[in-house]
C-alpha cells in the first residue's frame, strides 16, 4: 500500500514530500489546492479527494515507485493559517 508522507509546512523554509511503496511504472501525478469541508467524489467507485477538484495545481508528475519531492514555501504572511492538501492536510505555519 503506498504511503504519502511530509514534513511540517513552515513559511519561508522548505518541505519535502515523500512517497513510499507506490506502484513503480506507473504515472501518478501529485496535485495540492485547497482542502475541501468534506471529501469530493470522483465518480470512479470509491475513489474520492479531500481537496477541490476545481481548485488545484499538479506538482509533480512520476513513474517512480518511491519519491522525494522538496518544495520551497514562499514567505508569504498572508498564507499563513492556509489548509491545503494532497491527501494529507497540511496547515501552512510560521
């Protein structure tokens, strides 16, 4: 079972996200937005998102099984407080 995984999303500081025991040659593509209140159906079984489908951006784009992603968050206060998620909820701090 893949495994998604980041650390602490700081202001002005890096972050890395982290994908373990994904399927290796397969695309998979990593997007962020912002958190929807409840989680959004994708009209495929059970497949659903907890962010925006109308709202987001993809990131990254990978056949790798296991990946490292590090972004730079801008140090920006007016994002401070922001909720975004890729499956994971984040909460942008200081």
């Amino acid at each position: 079972m893949p495994e998604l995984g980041t650390t602490h999303w700081v202001l002005g500081q890096s972050v890395d996200i982290v994908c373990r025991d994904g399927v290796s040659g397969v695309t998979g593509v990593l997007g962020i937005g912002a958190a929807a209140s409840l989680p959004v159906q994708l009209g495929f079984g059970s497949c659903a998102t907890v962010f925006d489908p109308t709202a987001w951006v993809g990131i990254h784009q990978t056949t790798l099984g296991d990946w490292t992603l590090t972004i730079q968050l801008p140090n920006v206060p007016l994002l401070a407080g922001v909720d975004l998620t890729n499956g994971l909820r984040a909460r942008i701090g200081y």
